[in-house]
C-alpha cells in the first residue's frame, strides 16, 4: 500500500448500510480469525453487533473501490465514545471491567476507543495510520483530553501473559489522576514478575502491536487486567494524554507517508 491511494476515504458512519459494513468487518477479524462470540454475534449474516453500538460514533476507512451493498467496502474501523454520547448510554462500555472512578473525576474531557480492526489485507501499510489521523482530528474536532480502552491479548492463558503483564505494570503504569482497576471475579493480577527477572524482549514479543503503539505515544495501563471469556481475550486498560496523541501521532503519519511515498 502506499500513502497516495485516493480510494481509500474516512469517514463517520451516516447510516445502517455504514454500520452493517463495519459490524461485518469485525465479524470477519474478531470472529472468524479471533474466535470472539456474543449474545448478540449475528453468525447467519457475519455481522458482530453489540448493545453500545447505537450510542457509538464509527470512524470508517472505507475502500470506494468495492460496491457498498455487498457491505465488503468498509476495510477499518474505529468505535468512539464521547462523554456526551456515554451519558446517553448511562455508562462507558468498559465499565462492567474497569474502574473508572479516577478518570471520571478527573474534569478531563474522555473518549472511549474500541473494536479497533483492519481488514487482513489492508494490514502493514498505510491502513492504522490513516484511521490514526482520523482519531487524531477526532480528538481536536471533539476538544478530548483523555483517550482511553480496553485492549486485548487474544486469548485467555494468563501464564503466556505473565512477562508482557508484569512488563506493563512495572514500565507504564498510570499514575493517579489516570488510574484504572480490573474489576469483577475474573480480574487477574498483572504485578507476576519482580522488575528485576522481566525479560524485556519475551515481554515485548507478547506484547501486541496496537498496544505497543499506544506505549510509544506515551501511553499507560491501570492496574490488573479483566478476562473476558466471550471475546477469546484478556483485556487491558490504556489510557493515552490526546495532547501526546495528536502531535506525536501526525510526526507519526507524516513520517510514514513520506517513506511510502518514497
């Protein structure tokens, strides 16, 4: 891929054909390749569709090169919550596995990310980072202060996790007006290993790319880590300063853009 494909757009989502299209991408990513289910996971029409969605903004890379009805043109995806639209919902989506009380207090303006994917083929290019520029305008269109979400290690073995685990909470860590805690009874800790026998290269070899991203922003982690049976994963909490996202995030795009280009 390179930076100069005028067939590749973004966009909010504007309607239901929009939002099938993106529902059916995460279907393919987190379904079939990540092995996720849920209530209310549409097997018959490959569509992963969740309560929240209504209340969602979508942020959408879509490739004009495919024909919409046939709901393949939507090739990534972005889910966002501003605080307006999580008062609407009467909570944050990841609040039944993160306590958020610290970041709620904080006075800060949140936004929620989430169901993150690109489409197989769109991967290692251009594809995250132009969803990235997206999220980046978002922020300053919506004056956000604070990006955070669940993010997941794909799944559920908690000792392949426990050097990437005890990397996080020894290195990045979210002080206290940033802080958030894995609630409920599949909570599992992350401080496993003492800092000094972390292997930083298994750590971060387990670690995944999106979450790595995030770090290299600047990004934390709260404390303990949700497993979530239903999604085949083991959630961890970022929380990201937008300040750090936008200016290091478009340093990011432009530097990329010129490497494609060259």
């Amino acid at each position: 891929m390179t930076s100069d494909e005028p067939h590749l757009i973004l966009r909010l989502a504007k309607d239901a054909q929009d939002l099938s299209a993106a529902q059916h991408l995460r279907y393919i990513v987190f379904v079939k390749e990540l092995g996720a289910d849920g209530p209310l996971v549409d097997h018959q029409k490959e569509l992963e569709i969740d309560a929240f969605d209504p209340y969602f903004d979508h942020l959408l890379l879509i490739d004009t090169r495919k024909d919409p009805n046939a709901g393949d043109h939507v090739v990534g995806v972005y889910r966002l919550l501003s605080p307006e639209k999580a008062s609407a919902s009467g909570r944050y989506y990841c609040e039944d596995e993160f306590d958020l009380t610290a970041l709620k207090a904080s006075g800060r303006r949140l936004l929620e990310l989430g169901r993150s994917c690109v489409a197989a083929p769109y991967r290692g290019g251009v594809a995250m980072l132009r969803l990235w520029a997206g999220l980046a305008d978002y922020v300053i269109a919506q004056k956000i202060d604070v990006l955070f979400g669940a993010a997941s290690f794909f799944g559920t073995n908690l000792k392949a996790l426990d050097q990437p685990f005890s990397y996080l909470y020894h290195n990045h860590l979210a002080p206290p007006a940033l802080f958030a805690r894995a609630i409920g009874h599949t909570r599992a800790e992350m401080n496993v290993i003492a800092k000094d026998k972390l292997d930083r290269k298994a750590a971060m070899l387990g670690t995944p790319a999106l979450i790595k991203a995030y770090l290299r922003l600047g990004g934390y982690v709260g404390d303990g880590a949700y497993i979530d049976h239903r999604f085949n994963s083991v959630d961890v909490l970022l929380v990201l300063d937008a300040g750090l996202m936008t200016e290091r995030q478009r340093t990011l795009y432009a530097r990329n853009a010129g490497a494609q280009d060259g």
